[in-house]
C-alpha cells in the first residue's frame, strides 16, 4: 500500500512542477497588427525562410531583418551550445511556426 502512494505522490510532483514550471513560453504583444495580405506579413515569412535555412551559421545565434521602413521586420534566436545546427534550425522553424499559430497578425511576439 505504501508503494501505491508513492507513485500517487510522485504523480502529482510532476504535475504540479509541470504546471508552475511550463516547459515552452509564449508571450504576444498588443504593439499593433498587421493584415495577413500585407507587405508586412510578406517580409516576415521572407525573413522566417531565411533564418531556417541559412547554413552559413552553425554557432546558434540568428539576428536577421528583413524590409524596408514601415514593414521592416526583425528577428533573434539563441540555441543552446549543445545542439547541432541542423537541430537548431529544425527548433527555430517549429517555433516561428507555433509563434505564427499563437500570435496571428501581432508585430511583436515571443517564444
């Protein structure tokens, strides 16, 4: 009987950390919209694309811009040290595109 609340216990430590401790963050930001036909919005999967598929860095660190004033957009992204670059690449894709999904049409968002 012991053994069984045990498991219970460990059960609900780790749902509990789960829940305080969250494993991925976003944040969206009311900075202003854009529309999803924009010149905006064009520029952002340009410069999407471009980080994703840039070979030329493999250190983890991706500091792009893309545009011209208004519609200039801005993106950075850090990898940790210990992931291959081809791993960071395939993070940084999966996160534009949940950043995409979560914050539609925002101009400044985190993940």
């Amino acid at each position: 009987m012991k053994m069984g609340h045990s498991r219970l216990l460990l059960f609900f430590s780790v749902a509990l950390i789960h829940l305080v401790i969250p494993t991925a963050a976003q944040h969206c930001y009311d900075t202003g919209n854009y529309a999803s036909s924009s010149t905006y919005r064009a520029n952002l999967n340009t410069l999407l694309a471009s980080m994703i598929n840039n070979t030329k860095i493999n250190y983890g660190f991706y500091n792009f811009s893309f545009g011209e004033a208004p519609d200039k957009v801005y993106a950075i992204a850090l990898c940790r040290g210990d992931t291959s670059p081809s791993e960071c690449r395939s993070c940084i894709s999966g996160a534009s595109s949940d950043l995409l999904k979560a914050c539609p049409n925002q101009k400044e968002a985190i993940i």
